[in-house]
C-alpha cells in the first residue's frame, strides 16, 4: 500500500507490504524472527523492482528504544545480514539512493518527507518508542541535521494495531492518558484501550507539523491480520510487514 500524501511527491518513493500467501514466509521480510534467512533475503530483492536497481537498503535492530540513526554513507547495511546492522528504532537521511527501512507487526510505522530540505525520516514506534517520544525526536535529528522546519515535514503513520485492539494494563496506560483521546476505558476492569496511531499525532502536531500535512491510516493490524502481519492477533507470529522511504 502506499500513502496519498506521499504519492504526489515525485521526489520521494515509499511503500508498505503486505502479505503474500503465494510468496515464502508470507511475505515477512524480517531476519531476526528465526525464518530461513535465504527465503526471507529473497522476500527482500522483491523490493528492488519498486525502488529501482541502484538503490541501497538500511536495515536496524530494533530496541523499542529512542536512539536515531542519520545515514551518512552511501552504503547498504542490515539488509542482507543483520551484522552490520545499527541498533535504533528511527533512521534520517539527506541521501537519494538510500532506502530507509522499519519493521511492524503492530507497532506504529512512520515516514517522513521534507521536500523543502530534500530529508526523509522513517520511525519504528512501539508503546515504549512513543513514550520516550520517539517521533519528536525524529523530527529534532531532522532539524538538527538537515535544517528541516516541522511546518514542512509530511508525515505520514502506518498500519498498526488500532484502539479496537490494543488492551493494555495502568502500568501501560497511564504513560499516555494526557494524550485526548488516546486512552478508554477496557472491556474489562483494570484495562485500558490505547491508541498509539492518536498519541504519535498529537505529539507531531505538539511540535508544530502541520495538521493537513498528516495522513494516518485507519488500518488496525488486528482486525486486518490477512493484509498485514499483526503479532497479537496472530499469537506471536514470527512475521513482518515493512515500511520503505527513498528520495528520488
């Protein structure tokens, strides 16, 4: 799938897979979830004819953390092995050619586009990421790096797993209930539903992006666990589905 805010721009190219059931493993494109790393390596050349054969992908491992990573170099790394891969959860560049990379499985995807500064951003935000304001301080790298202004960044947030679906505990919960909205009541006492797509946007619109410069996907990875991998719905499945960000 792919964003409408991004399309238009034809300076940058992105996409969101989905699953495939005619395709090995699905269609997962993660290595570090025990698949056979040759089927899940071939999943990954599938990409190459979308983002065109002199691109290079960049791959992290991801920590659930708010580390974030600027590709300086115009070398591909985590992609075939995840040897040389860099641990964080959010990757920037300035750099056409270089394909930034993050993996869900209902975590919040986001990308980012500054077509003023010629950047783009890509963000893994979990729970835990979005606590420690993980997109904020995306954003902030953006600045720092690049001299984006958050009026001109589009952003865009991905499937994940929606309020619908989301159960949490207070110990979850309470971390986010100033966010409007974004925490309700559980189906059962001691719950909580969160939405993490609704903390992510309110905390870009916090720090000054645009508010029709924001497209959020209704998509819950839950409720649509045939399009996308979803790791609740799916009791643990080892899959996952990967959001892609190039400048042209």
């Amino acid at each position: 799938m792919k964003f409408t805010l991004l399309d238009q721009c034809s300076a940058v190219r992105h996409l969101v897979s989905e699953k495939k059931s005619e395709v090995d493993c699905g269609f997962s494109l993660a290595l570090h979830t025990g698949e056979p790393r040759e089927k899940i390596v071939k999943n990954r050349t599938i990409l190459t004819d979308h983002f065109g054969t002199d691109s290079l992908f960049v791959g992290i491992r991801q920590v659930h953390g708010d580390t974030v990573h600027a590709v300086t170099e115009t070398k591909e790394r985590g992609w075939a092995t995840l040897l040389d891969a860099v641990e964080a959860d959010a990757l920037i560049t300035d750099l056409p050619q270089m394909v930034l990379t993050i993996l869900t499985a209902d975590c919040v995807p986001i990308l980012l586009y500054d077509p003023i500064a010629g950047a783009i951003g890509a963000v893994h935000a979990g729970w835990k990421g979005t606590q420690t304001e993980i997109l904020p301080k995306t954003i902030a790298k953006m600045q720092e790096k690049y001299g984006s202004k958050p009026q001109n960044i589009l952003l865009a947030i991905g499937p994940a797993i929606g309020q619908c679906c989301y159960e949490v505990g207070e110990e979850v919960a309470r971390h986010f209930m100033d966010y409007m909205g974004a925490v309700l009541a559980g189906k059962v006492a001691g719950k909580y539903q969160l939405d993490l797509k609704r903390v992510n946007q309110l905390q870009a619109l916090e720090i000054g992006i645009n508010v029709e410069n924001i497209e959020v996907t209704p998509l819950c990875t839950s409720c649509a666990k045939n399009r996308f991998f979803s790791y609740r719905a799916e009791q643990g499945c080892s899959g996952r589905f990967l959001s892609a960000i190039k400048l042209v």
